[in-house]
C-alpha cells in the first residue's frame, strides 16, 4: 500500500507540459525519461493533443519542484509545521502562477502583468481578480474541473499553520496533519495540472467592440 510520501514522489513524475499546446498530459512513461527523450526534453516527440514536436517541460516545473521535494524530506523527520508551511506555499505560488498565465493567454503586456501580481498582495485579493477576468468565483472554477473540495482543504491546512505559529507551537500538530498536508500537496499538482490545461486558449484583454467608430 502506497503512503502519502510514495503519492507525492508519484506525483513529480506524473504530468509534462507541452510547449506547442500549453496542455498538462498525464503521461508518467514520458515524464520520468523526458530529459533525454527525443533529441532532450521531448523535442521531435509528438503530443498527443495538438500533434506537435516542441521541446516539453516537466510539471510541476523547477520553480516548484524543490517544495514537494522539501516537503517528504520534513515528512520523513516529521517535522509537521514545515510540511503545513511548505504545502500552502506550492499551492499559492501555483495559484500566481495560474494568475500570470491568464494575463499572458490575454496578450498583457509583461510590464502590466508584472505590475498586477506585485500589486495584489493577497490571496483573497488574487481571487477577486481572478473573478473579474474570468466572470467565474476561484471556487467554481475549481470546481469545474473536479476538484470542489480542495478550497476547504486548503483553508483547513492555513488555519492549522496559523494556529500553531500563532501559539508558538502550543497546540500540537500531529502525524495525521502532516498526512493530510501531503495528500493535499497531491492534490494541488492535480488540480493546476487541470487548470493550466482548461485555461490555455488566447482571448484579448479587453474583447473588441465592433461598433467601436475607430
């Protein structure tokens, strides 16, 4: 029987990215070899969605790999509060990561982009972004690519994080916590692996108006 550890390190050899397409594929074969596979990086192999031969990265990429990579070295010396910190952190890092590539897939200028995310400062404040691009609540979003409870997961991992910092670590985190954050880290690589892939189509901005008289 596979434990949370043996989940997650599943977990970082389970999706690729295509460059050509901007798809996440499910495709654990290609992304343990992709490194050297093709002439490196998946170059001259075709996905399997657009047919393309572009160069592949894995998912999550490097920017993120280190905290689920942290996060079973904490969990093998159980150190919860890390693991809780570290989890929360992948999801919210991914989360601007998801942020950023809806501004890019609506042809933002970097400078803009880059003065938005600096701007919003908050998580709660992200979403209501998120919101005014999308038309859509985080929640429904989330939801409608299948996963409507890793809100409440998310939340619960914050409010123990910030419960035992807030205490200065008098309220004990246990082995179940520390399982619980992983199996949310699991989901989180899930989850953005479906976003990234839902929410890849170009749109403009700002929609053009035909009846604009210039």
């Amino acid at each position: 029987m596979k434990t949370e550890q043996d989940m997650l390190l599943t977990q970082l050899d389970r999706y690729w990215e295509c460059f050509n397409c901007g798809r996440v594929i499910n495709d654990p074969n290609l992304a343990k070899v992709l490194e050297t596979t093709g002439t490196g990086w998946g170059l001259g192999v075709l996905c399997p969605k657009c047919g393309g031969t572009a160069s592949k990265s894995k998912f999550p990429d490097k920017r993120f790999r280190p905290l689920f990579e942290m996060m079973i070295k904490c969990y093998q010396t159980e150190r919860a509060i890390l693991v809780l910190i570290l989890a929360q952190t992948a999801f919210e890092g991914m989360f601007d990561d998801f942020l950023r590539r809806l501004l890019r897939g609506m042809n933002c200028p970097e400078d803009v982009e880059l003065a938005i995310t600096y701007t919003l400062n908050s998580f709660n404040a992200k979403t209501r972004f998120i919101k005014s691009l999308t038309g859509k609540k985080i929640a429904k979003i989330i939801e409608d690519v299948g996963f409507k409870d890793i809100m409440r997961q998310f939340e619960t991992i914050r409010t123990k994080r910030n419960s035992f910092l807030h205490t200065a670590g008098e309220k004990d985190l246990t082995l179940d916590d520390i399982k619980e954050a992983l199996k949310f880290a699991c989901a989180t690589v899930d989850l953005y692996a479906a976003l990234f892939s839902e929410y890849r189509e170009w749109r403009p901005l700002v929609e053009p108006d035909e009846n604009h008289p210039f």
